[in-house]
C-alpha cells in the first residue's frame, strides 16, 4: 500500500510514496485547475507573482480612468441648457444677498445651499459658462479621493481601486460634473455622509456626531430628495437600536435628528414652494419607467452606447452583491458583507421612497435623481469586479472604461438645447432694437444669458426679460392665458423698424399648443414670418424653431 499525498511548494509537486522517501517532481508550464464555487480558481505556481501582475494591470487601467475622467469633467463648450442657466442666475441672486435669494427660490422649488455655494465660487473664478460649470468639475474632481477613502473602509488596496476606476469612469458622474447643477454637490456630501457615518458607529464621539449631523443638513439644504434618504438611515438606526447595539444606534440617530434642525430656518419658504411650484414640467412616472430613467442615467443618456454601460455595470453589481465569500473563491448567494447590504439597502429604499412619494403626488421624477444610489451602485460593481479572478478583472474593468468613454464622448458632443444655435442665428442678422420672444419660458433662461447684452428678451407668456422660469402656480397661469392679449402687448412692445424674433416650440407640458397659436397671431399684426431656424428634436433635447417677422411699420 503505498499512499499519495500532494501540495504546492512553489512551483513543484512534493510526493510521497511508500517508502516514505519524499521526491519533488518538476513539470511544465500547464498549470492543473480545480472547480472551485462560482469561478475556476488556477493552482497557480506563484500566487503572489500573479496576484502583483494582476494589481499592476488593475493600476494602470485605473490610472488612465482617472487621468481621462478628470479631463473629462472639464470638458463641454456647449451652450448652457435651461437648468444651467437658472443655477447661474440664482447665484448671481445670492450675491446680491440672502433675501434676494430666498425670494427668487420661493418661486423655483430648490433649497438654498448649491447656490450660496456657487456664489462663492463665481465670486473668485468668474462668471462664464466654463467658471460657473467648473465648480461642479471641481467637485466631481474631488469625489475621486473620497470614494478611494471609503472602499478603503471596506475593501483592501486592489478593491479600492476598482471602486476608484468605476467612479472615474461613470458617465452619470462625469455628465453632472460638467453641468451646473447640484448633483455632484450630492455626491460629494452622500461621499463624506458614509464616511461620517462609518466613523461615528466606530466610536460616536462629540465630534463624528457633529460631523454626521453637519452633512445631514448639508444635505436636506441641497436637494428635497435628501429627506427620503435621511428618512431610510433614521429609521434603520432606530431599528439597529431596537435589535443591539443600543447606545451607538441612538446616539447615531440623535445626530442624524440634530442635523434636520439646521432646516428649520429654510422651513417657511419650503412650505411655500410646496404649496405653489412642484413639477409642472413633467407628469408623474411609472415604477418601471423610473427604473429605466435611473439605468438611463447612470449608462451616460440615450443611446446603444450607453445601453452598454448599463448592462456591464448591472452585470458588476448583481456580481457584487449576489456572491459570497467561501474556500477558494466565491459562490453565489446574497453578499456576506454586511456593510455593502446596508449601503445596498439604504440606496435601494430612498429610490423606492422617492419613487413612491412622486407617483403618490403626482410629482416629476428624472434619472439624475439616482444619484441617491449611485455610491451603493459603484461599491457594489467594484466588489463584482474584485471577485472576478485572474486577468479578468482587468479586462471587465478595461471594457467598462472604454464603453463609457465612448458613452461620454458622445453625450458631451452634443448639445443639450438649440437655443445657442437659433442666438448664433439672431446675432448675425439681428439689430439692438429688435425683439426676442421666447415661447415658453423654459426656452428663455439660455436665450437670455446669451443675447440679453445685445437684444431685448421676453418670455412668454408673463413678458418678463426670461432670466428664470417663474414655476409658482405654472400650470394655473398658463391655463388662464389669453394668447391674443399676449400677442397684442408684444406688437405693441415692437419699435418702428425693428423686427420681432419668435423662439418657439409647440409640446411642453401645460401649454399644448399655445406657442404655435403666438405665431399665428403675431402674424395677423406683424405680418408673414420666415422659418430661419426648424427645431431639430433628434439633435436637441430642448429643440427650438426660429421664426423672423418681418420690420415693423
């Protein structure tokens, strides 16, 4: 009877026979496999040289993700689209003071903080188009190190840096770092919010309770969709506390409480906006249509390119979150990693609060809102990405790198409205006396910034200069509307010799056909028009048409 026994020392097989006697026995280079959970696992000959060429590979496709996507979110030269343009107006707001800010966002529906920020901001860099988007680049910048420092909390190097790569890379987060809008503000403070919260669940001292408290605020000042998210986190630490861990749970959720008082201040002029603006803009969706508008978003827009992204990062994240640990490799079965179920879960539940509150009051939901989920999302694919052996996560990584490039690439050569090209239109055959009328007004605020030194603007149908959409008690107003009445004051607003300049595009939500009615009778005064501009809906999101009257008699 002689008996087998083999094992790895290095790269030979140690045998053992009857004798005793023990021989090593060297071979080729064909390494044998064993079947291991979910993936195959190789007996490599040098686990750790393998696992430094894996890391190396994993580095530099981590190094080019983020080199390309800080340059990336400084990126767009395309004219501002409408809530562009309104951000830059309400920061100029803040600058003349906080009441003057307060009254401007009471007539909006956004609480104050992104705009005081930007204010700042425009204030030291300038207020052009690049200054004012260079914030959000900044802070899209500064996302990078916060989300290395929280992977770190949970993952070693080489996980971490995964979760780096997949941020660097995400088209939704390099798109809102180039657009001024408070949505990479959110990520940044959703960034510090786990760190804050990671750390006072440590060890809840004065300080790290002040910290958490300080970005929950932070938070409920930046977006109304914070209070879900701050709904989900109080509720599950109520929950912890009721379970275990007692003291730590409620001292957690006592700061969490504290952090909502710093609302109260803004809380009259919340009420307000809840009673007068909301969404007019957009219907209510469906469960199903909020699930595409996230994975939309999150992919980088419209597009089979970003369809892709979508995929592979789903495919990342169901990796992340459906495998587990076990002897040798993984296998499948809900994430044994008890801080990624949580992050999971509270990102999960805001969406699905959101989601619910919206259809339940008939309020808007856009695919930017994911961003409450974004932070779990890109975890969740770092950790897929991780559990993939061998050379195959530098090849995942490296495919969902190049998807989204070509993703962004093509998100950012386009542009957002057609408003920049109808104002290149006016300002080639225009003259100062003439007059621009925007119709609706959600068409104005990009007009206004780009020909309001040159031209005279109104917005229909209030006729104010359309510096900002004024969405208090919108759908009433533009109900109430007397086309006619309106297309009078415009004739008579009309200088002798000068010529009247109607941006217009039929289909927004509240006024039907409205704008194709102003056309037709600003022609029965001003006479037959000509088309210069037709709106390009396939180009544009915010398509415009461009109509020229003729001079005034």
């Amino acid at each position: 009877g002689a008996g087998l026994v083999s094992g790895r020392l290095g790269g030979a097989e140690a045998c053992s026979s009857g004798g005793g006697v023990v021989r090593q026995r060297h071979h080729d280079h064909r390494v044998p496999t064993e079947r291991t959970g979910l993936f195959r696992r190789p007996k490599v000959r040098s686990a750790a040289v393998e696992e430094a060429r894996r890391n190396r590979w994993i580095t530099v496709v981590v190094v080019v993700s983020v080199i390309g996507g800080i340059v990336l979110r400084f990126l767009p030269a395309s004219p501002m689209w409408l809530d562009e343009a309104i951000s830059a107006s309400l920061a100029g707001e803040a600058d003349r003071g906080w009441s003057h800010l307060a009254e401007a966002l009471r007539h909006d529906g956004h609480p104050p903080l992104y705009y005081v920020l930007l204010a700042l901001w425009t204030n030291v860099v300038g207020e052009g188009d690049a200054a004012v988007r260079s914030f959000s680049g900044a802070l899209g910048v500064a996302s990078l190190p916060l989300v290395w420092l929280v992977a770190r909390r949970h993952l070693d190097r080489t996980g971490a840096l995964l979760v780096l790569g997949v941020m660097a890379s995400s088209p939704f987060a390099i798109r809102y770092s180039t657009e001024a809008r408070m949505y990479l503000l959110i990520l940044v403070l959703l960034l510090l919010g786990h760190l804050a919260i990671v750390r006072a669940w440590d060890s809840p001292s004065v300080g790290r309770l002040a910290g958490l408290s300080a970005v929950v605020a932070a938070l409920l000042l930046t977006h109304y969709w914070s209070f879900f998210l701050v709904a989900v986190v109080g509720v599950g630490l109520l929950e912890s506390g009721r379970r275990g861990a007692r003291d730590r749970a409620f001292k957690l959720a006592g700061a969490v409480a504290a952090g909502c008082v710093a609302f109260i201040p803004w809380l009259p002029v919340f009420l307000d906006q809840l009673m007068h603006t909301g969404t007019p803009w957009s219907p209510a969706p469906r469960p199903t249509v909020v699930a595409a508008l996230t994975l939309e978003a999150y992919g980088g827009g419209r597009g089979s390119e970003a369809l892709l992204v979508a995929v592979v990062l789903c495919v990342l994240v169901v990796l992340g979150l459906g495998t587990r640990d076990a002897s040798g490799g993984a296998v499948i079965g809900w994430t044994d990693r008890g801080w990624l179920r949580v992050a999971a879960g509270i990102g999960v539940m805001t969406m699905l609060l959101g989601a619910a509150v919206s259809l339940a009051t008939d309020t808007a939901f856009q695919g930017r809102y994911g961003v409450f989920a974004l932070v779990p999302v890109v975890l969740a694919a770092g950790l897929g990405l991780w559990r993939i052996p061998g050379g195959g996560a530098v090849v995942a990584l490296s495919l969902l790198v190049l998807l989204s490039g070509i993703s962004v690439a093509r998100e950012l050569s386009r542009d957002r409205t057609q408003v920049g090209v109808v104002a290149e239109a006016i300002l080639e055959d225009g003259a100062g006396e003439d007059l621009v009328v925007f119709c609706p007004d959600q068409l104005a605020p990009a007009g206004y910034r780009l020909l309001s030194e040159h031209l005279t603007t109104l917005a229909y149908p209030m006729l104010d200069d359309g510096r900002r959409v004024d969405w208090s008690d919108y759908a009433e107003r533009n109900g109430a509307v007397d086309v006619a009445e309106v297309a009078d004051a415009i004739a008579e607003r009309s200088d002798t010799g000068s010529v009247v300049w109607l941006v217009w595009m039929d289909g927004y939500e509240t006024f039907d056909a409205q704008c194709g009615k102003l056309r037709l009778e600003l022609a029965e005064r001003l006479g037959h028009p000509t088309k210069v501009v037709r709106a390009d809906g396939d180009a544009f999101d915010d398509a415009a048409n461009l109509s020229r009257f003729p001079v005034a008699p």
